[in-house]
C-alpha cells in the first residue's frame, strides 16, 4: 500500500502529469486532477498500469465546490492527503493594451484562486494530521516577461501565497514550496511558439541557444525537484522558491 497520497492539479500532460508519475514512482497515491476528465482518467489509468495507484478526478481548480468535491473524493479513494502539488494552468498572452479583462481574470482564477482554494481545502486534512507537503508552481514569468502581464502577476503572487501559507501552516508541520520553471517542452509552450508564428523546435532550440545549459527543460526535470520537495529529504525547507531553469536568469 503507497504511504502518502499526493493531489496533483493539471496533472493530464505535462509538468502535471511527470510529476504524478514521479510521485507514483516514489511510493504515493496518486490523485490525477484536471479540468479533462477523460484526459485525467487515461493519465492514471497509466500509473496504474505501471504497478503504481491513481484515480483521475475532473475538477477545475477554480471552482470552490469542484475543488471540495475532489479533495473529498480523494480521501474517501485513497484515504488520505499529504501531498498538495498546485500545477494547474493556463497562459492568455498579450500585450497590455490588447489584454482582455477575461483574458486577465482567467490566468488569475486558474493560478491564483485555483492554488488558494485546492491550499485552503487540502490544509484541513493536513493539520488534522500535523503533516503535509505543498508545492506551488511559479515561473520565471514572475520576474517579468513580455506580453504575460496577467500569468506575470499570477506567477509573483503565487510566491508571496508560497511564503505567506509557510508562515502559517510551518506550525503544523505543513511545508509549502514553489518551483520556477524555465522553458519546458509541453503543450504549453507549444501553443506560445504556434502564436509566435514560429514551429515548436525552432522555438526550443533558440531558447537553447540563450541558456547556459544549452537545452530547454523537460517535464520530468520539473518533476524530479517537486519530488525532492515533497518528500521527507526536504524537511527543513519551506517557503522556498527554486528556479529551475538551465541558469536562464544568470
Ligand atoms: N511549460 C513551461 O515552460 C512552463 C514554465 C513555467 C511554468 N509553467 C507552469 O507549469 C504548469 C504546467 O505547465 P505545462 O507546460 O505542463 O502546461 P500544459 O498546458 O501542458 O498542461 C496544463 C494542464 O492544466 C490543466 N488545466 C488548465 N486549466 C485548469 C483548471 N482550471 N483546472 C484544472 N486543470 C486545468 C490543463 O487541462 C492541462 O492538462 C503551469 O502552472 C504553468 O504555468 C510551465
């Protein structure tokens, strides 16, 4: 039987869904959240065919009652909830004066109250249990990027929520931190080359070419720290934010 059940939210593809597998891999349940349910069904029908334990569960992040329901649904499945991985996103690029306030109000409801409410719920069973690991995912966006003056804003934020829950939650034996991703090959950044007009490996490859470590990341070099966080190895480290991005920001 796994010994700790992990919540991951956008957990169909990418980052999401390395890092359920990862985690399946390091001994936990694993709950596949996201907005596509049948993507979220096939994603831990996966797990479970390589011998680790998963449940997909449809939820979007930034509905009160989805998140309450699905954090309900992975205790009554799976038991417990130990580990909370805040993933969940969505990008709406543009330039300020072309930003829609749609386009801004949806990257804030998918990260922001998306990390919130899925925090808020998960605490509950953790300080029951005077244990618990989060992980938000921030970005090195929240340094400032380029027509991402919304996902920027949500990025920074999600590192003063990172702080701030360590603050209250350390107490209760609750760790939370954040990862900054660089550029990853998913989807995501994908569809940013696509709208940039350019194909999805010349995009990886120029972003190579500026990046100390010469290559582009891939989701399981995302997954691998938000495992290391996650786990007992990083106890004595909250309210964190690594960056981990080939040395971009250097
Ligand atoms: N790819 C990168 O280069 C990069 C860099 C920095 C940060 N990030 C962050 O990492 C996370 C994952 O990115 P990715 O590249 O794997 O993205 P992705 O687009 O490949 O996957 C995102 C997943 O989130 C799900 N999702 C979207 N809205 C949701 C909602 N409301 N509720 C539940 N699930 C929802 C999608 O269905 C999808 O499965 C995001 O928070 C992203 O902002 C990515």
């Amino acid at each position: 039987m796994p010994s700790r059940t992990a919540f991951v939210t956008g957990a169909a593809r990418g980052i999401g869904a390395a890092t359920a597998a990862r985690l399946a891999e390091d001994g936990c349940a694993v709950a596949v959240v996201d907005l596509d349910p049948a993507a979220a069904m096939e994603a831990a029908g996966k797990i479970n065919a390589a011998g680790g334990t998963a449940i997909g569960i449809g939820c979007d992040v930034s509905d009160e009652t989805q998140v309450a329901d699905a954090v309900a649904r992975t205790l009554a499945d799976l038991g417990s909830l130990d580990v909370l991985v805040n993933n969940a996103g969505v990008l709406r690029d543009n330039l300020l004066f072309k930003m829609s306030v749609d386009d801004w109000d949806t990257v804030m409801s998918v990260h922001l109250r998306g990390a919130f409410l899925c925090s808020r719920a998960a605490q509950k069973h953790m300080v029951d249990n005077r244990s618990g690991a989060i992980v938000n995912t921030s970005s090195v966006s929240a340094l400032g990027n380029r027509g991402q003056a919304n996902y920027a804003a949500a990025k920074a934020g999600i590192q003063g929520l990172t702080r701030t829950l360590a603050m209250e939650l350390g107490p209760f034996g609750i760790r939370v931190n954040a990862v900054a991703p660089g550029f990853i090959a998913t989807e995501m950044t994908a569809a940013t080359a696509e709208r940039m007009g350019v194909s999805a490996a010349d995009l990886q490859a120029k972003t190579a070419e500026i990046t100390p470590l010469r290559r582009v990341g891939t989701p399981a070099d995302i997954a691998n720290v938000v495992a290391f966080l996650a786990s007992d190895d990083a106890g004595f480290v909250t309210g964190q934010t690594l960056y981990v991005d080939g040395g971009r920001r250097l």
